[in-house]
C-alpha cells in the first residue's frame, strides 16, 4: 500500500490540506443552534487500535436542534482483518453484499463530510482513536475536530446521582432505556449514529432548562 508522507505538508492530499486550513482560520464565537454537529459511529473488528480495523463508518448532522436525515453518511469498509467473534455484535461478515470501499477512500469521505463539525460519539474515545490509526496508516495527522462524548454528557446532565457514577461508563443501551430512545438497527453504525444524535438532542435539551446553559458549558461538561 502506498502511504502518503508524513512531514511535507505540501505534499499531503487535496481533501487533507483542505481539511486543515478549516482550522487555521479564527474560530467565531457562535450559538449552540449555529452549529453543525455530526453524530457518528464506527463498527469494527475488535477494540484493539493496533491491530483492528474499521467494519463500517455511520454519520449524520444535527443542525438547529434537529437531525438532518438528508445529510449523512454510511460507509462499509473492505475487510483486511477478519474476527468471527465480533460478527455476532455488528453482523458484518466478510462476504457480506454491501458495497465496499477500500480504507483510504473511505477515510477521505469521512474527512471531507465532517469538515470543521463538532463531532459526537458514545465512548467517543474509541472511535476517535480507530479514525486517528486510519489516518495514521496514510501518513496523516489526528482528527482535530472537537468531540462531545454522549456518555459524559449523560452522567453530567442529571440531577440524580448513582452509585458509583463517577467510575461508570453508561451504555449506549442504558441511556436509551433511561432517554427512551427506541433501539432501532442498534449495532449498525448508522443505526448508533442516529442513536447517539437521538440521545445528544435529548440530554441538550435537558441541559437548555438552565438559562445559563451556553455553548463554553457544552464543552466543559464533555
């Protein structure tokens, strides 16, 4: 596989250099309302960074308090590495019929929608390292997007304190039961995209009962 350099920024893709300049320009001071989050998850074959791979990617937009169902994305990858145990999770097998694209294209689709968007995701640390490896293997830099992490939110949204609260790490699955979310193609990535959107709006909403409530909040409580 041919890896695009690491140091020479000159000599970085288009989508990648269009990427970065994004983030030199002076980040404006806006609304919660006036930004484009993204919601998204990934499907892989394991959890170990090092070694596993990227199944699937899901994404979709959350504009104005509300999902923009038009703009998202799905993306299933090729399969390089194959784990049966995980395919009971996710259900991608690897002559599965959906239509593949190789990791670097997919990578690059990925980059060029998300653009400067305030990304989300549930045990968003996972995802944000699977998408940084990718890249790492092109010889590009990490996500420089900001993340909000749906579970963080969750435990920092509720007036209600549990056992053990600031040790756990609340499943998607609990904070669907707790929001009322319906569990629709759970374990699709697009399907927890959507989800995890679901969830953010709702404990957005939540949040906004404070009259404080503004976007510098947003981010300390992620």
């Amino acid at each position: 596989m041919k890896f695009w350099p690491k140091k020479n920024t000159e000599n970085y893709p288009d989508f990648w250099k269009a990427y970065i300049q994004l983030f030199d320009k002076k980040p404006q001071k806006l609304g919660i309302n006036d930004i484009r989050f993204i919601a998204f998850d990934t499907e892989t074959t394991g959890f170990d960074y090092i070694d596993d791979r990227i199944l699937s990617i899901g994404a979709v937009a959350i504009k104005n308090g509300s999902i923009d169902v038009v703009d998202q994305l799905e993306m299933y990858l090729d399969q390089e590495v194959f784990n049966e145990d995980t395919v009971e999770i996710h259900g991608i097998i690897k002559n599965s019929p959906y239509d593949k694209l190789p990791e670097r294209k997919a990578i690059q689709l990925f980059i060029t929608y998300i653009e400067d968007a305030v990304l989300i995701a549930h045990h968003a640390e996972f995802d944000r390292k699977m998408i940084n490896r990718a890249l790492q293997r092109f010889g590009l830099g990490k996500l420089k997007n900001k993340i909000l992490d749906t579970g963080v939110l969750f435990k920092n949204s509720r007036h209600k304190v549990y056992a053990n609260d600031s040790i756990k790490n609340y499943s998607l699955d609990e904070l669907c039961n707790d929001l009322k979310i319906p569990k629709s193609d759970r374990h699709t990535a697009s399907g927890d995209a959507f989800i995890t959107g679901m969830a953010f709006l709702k404990i957005l909403a939540k949040l906004k009962k404070d009259k404080s409530f503004d976007v510098d909040r947003l981010f300390r409580l992620a």
